[in-house]
C-alpha cells in the first residue's frame, strides 16, 4: 500500500492546481502539430465534465508567439504520432516519456519532433502550464493481430514492426459521429498532408491503410504511399544514401513528384487548364483512394456509410466526387448540389437511397483534451480511493 500511495503521490503533481474533489475549471490547451499546419484550441471543464471551447480553434502562422487571447491554461496537451506506445491514449509528458519519443521520431520525421520543438515554445509563453501527450496511434490498438502482423521474421516482428495506423484522433471523431447515427460498418477517409482510410465496426478500428509508419498506404502529398520494398531495396544497392531514400519517399514523393505540386487546389486548376501531368496525378491519388476504400470494405465485412475529413476530404468537393464514382459497385453516390455545397460541422452529401456519405470537419483537438480530461479524472479518482482506503 504504502509503494502505491508513493507512485500515486508522485502522479499528484499533475493535479497540483485542481481542486481535489472536482475538475471544473480546468483549462486545457490542445495543440495539434500536424505535417503542414499547427492547430490549437482551448477548453475548459465545466461541472459535469463536458468540455467548453474557451479558445477557439486557430491555424497558427510561423512565429515564436501563440496567440491565446488571455486564455492561461492548466495544462497542454500534445499530439504525439510515433511514440513507443500505441495502445495508451494519453500520459504526462514526462522526461522518461520526451526521450521514448524523440528516440521514436525516426519512424515520424514530419511531426514528433516538431511536436517536441511547440511544447518548448508552449513552455516559454506559459511557464505554469503542465503537459501531456496524446497518441495518434491509439484509437487503433483494437485491430486484430491476423490484420496487423506483417509476414516477416519473427525476430523483426520482436522489434514491435508491425501496422500501427495513424491520424487516430481524426478517425475517433468520425468514428464517433457515424456511431451517433446509428452506422455499424463505417468507413473513414482522412485525406489531407497525410492520407489514411479507416474501418470502423461498432465505433472501433477494425484495419486502417498505414502502417508501421505514417508512410504507408495510399498516395499523398509528398510521401510516396505503399510502394515494393524491393524498390527501396534497388535504390540503395545502386547506392543512393538511405538519407536521401528516406527524405525522397516522405518529402519528395506524392503529388509532389508526380505533378509538381503538393497542393490539390493548384493541381485542379492546372488540370482544368489542360495540364495532362496535374491530370495524371490527380487519377493516380483518386485511383489509390479508392482502392483503399474498396479493401476497407472487405475489413469490415460490408458498408453502411462513408466519410470524408482532413482538408483534402472535406475541402475539395470535386476529388470527393471522382472519388465517390469509383465507388459506385459499392452502392455510393453523391447528390452533385450538396457535395459541391458542403460547409459546416457535418454534411450528408450522399444522393437519395444510396449509402450515406457525410463530410466531417473533424475536431482532432476536442478528442485530444476530450482523452486528457479523461487521464486527469482517472488520476483523481485513484488518488481520492488510496487515501480512503488508508484512513484510519
């Protein structure tokens, strides 16, 4: 009892500004570091534990400075993608846990260490703030071994290589939102930077399209998807250093090196011009999604629904579209007037009799403190019963 009553004190800490029989007031900071953009937004707890926004959503410009608008938070969660854990949701931020993580960045060099380098940037501006970290990779822990074990050596597969899947966070919300509704098999596409589409039965991930790292799967902006392994095989054998090999497939790649740009917007207006290289591909990411639609299906044993997040799934009506046709054997079909009008939280874009389909501007930062509150609530609740149980 008293080596327990030990670890539960030093866990203490994390609550040292909360009252201890309640929640309500505590801020939080989420802060999402992503692959082309840092979001953040503000919560605060309120009596029954709901969370209220009491900083708005924001896309932060480059710069030293955050702008909060007054809003001191308790505490700050961040969005890890790649840590050594991929079945815990969130922790504290820990030096032990810093370290597991930056010696993880390597299998997520777009976002862990620029995720490291903001919680330095959030400690300089609110000294007060504690931290915690939020996996992207959690929400996929339920997948089967017989869909995430890899066909390799077992003494490679004991060094844990084996599909992880990420944008968890986004694929929680959705999931969440077509659990809501009453869907069973959902499948869920977040296409933006980085692209992954997700089965999902009874709210849970059953398969997901990246792997042991964010770079597999289907096409994306400049990451190359899955590709032959003897391909990268080839390529160091000719003698191509691996930092080169390694740069080139996850920021050289993509629609990057296949049309010239990352942007789906300036490839849609080149394509529109007659560009038959913005054309080529713009059919090779649609082909791979849907692709990848087509096997999540077969994941989940069928499909009542369909959704589409991330800012190419919910920005560009007409990738949606093209999408969507490809899936048409499937049952999908889109009402041309309320995809190409689709704004808001949620949207059923979805024609008349066919398989619903909705776009979703997925709230990843919710989820985040949504799971953070939830950590704090489990520490207080232990705390309070050890020292119950320790009473005279």
């Amino acid at each position: 009892m008293r080596r327990c009553l030990h670890a539960l004190w030093q866990t203490k800490e994390l609550l040292m500004n909360v009252s201890s029989k309640t929640l309500e007031g505590t801020r939080l900071l989420a802060a999402n570091v992503g692959s082309s953009s840092v979001r953040i937004a503000g919560f605060t707890a309120d009596r029954a534990g709901a969370l209220l926004e009491t900083l708005p959503q924001r896309v932060l410009p480059p710069g030293d400075a955050i702008a909060l608008d007054g809003f001191q938070p308790d505490y700050a969660v961040h969005r890890i993608v790649r840590g050594l854990k991929t079945d815990v949701w969130c922790e504290p931020l820990s030096e032990n846990i810093k370290a597991e993580i930056e010696s993880a960045s390597l299998l997520a060099p777009v976002h862990d260490r620029a995720a490291l380098a903001f919680v330095e940037r959030v400690r300089a501006q609110v000294p007060n703030a504690r931290h915690l970290v939020a996996y992207d990779s959690a929400f996929h822990a339920t997948i089967s071994a017989a869909r995430s074990t890899y066909a390799i050596p077992q003494s490679w597969r004991d060094l844990g290589i084996r599909r992880i899947g990420y944008h968890g966070l986004s694929h929680a919300d959705a999931a969440a939102r077509l659990t809501a509704a009453g869907i069973e098999r959902g499948l869920c596409a977040h296409l933006g930077s980085g692209c992954s589409i997700a089965a999902i039965v009874d709210g849970r991930s059953v398969a997901t399209t990246m792997g042991f790292t964010p770079l597999d799967g289907v096409v994306m902006a400049t990451r190359s998807g899955s590709i032959d392994p003897e391909a990268v095989l080839y390529l160091l054998r000719r003698g191509v250093p691996l930092e080169e090999v390694a740069e080139g497939l996850n920021a050289r790649s993509g629609l990057l090196a296949l049309g010239g740009d990352r942007d789906v917007r300036v490839l849609l207006a080149r394509e529109a011009g007659g560009d038959a290289c913005a054309h080529v591909a713009l059919e090779i990411f649609v082909e791979s999604v849907a692709q990848a639609f087509g096997q999540m299906a077969v994941a989940a044993g069928g499909i009542d629904a369909l959704s589409f997040a991330g800012g190419i799934g919910y920005g560009s009506s007409q990738l949606r579209e093209r999408i969507c046709h490809r899936l048409a054997w499937l049952g999908i079909a889109l009402d041309a007037s309320a995809n190409a009008a689709a704004s808001g939280d949620s949207c059923l874009i979805s024609a008349p009799n066919a398989i619903p389909a909705w776009c979703f501007d997925v709230h990843e930062e919710r989820v985040m403190a949504e799971r953070a509150l939830a950590y704090l609530s489990t520490v207080e609740r232990a705390l309070n019963h050890a020292w119950d149980q320790s009473s005279p």
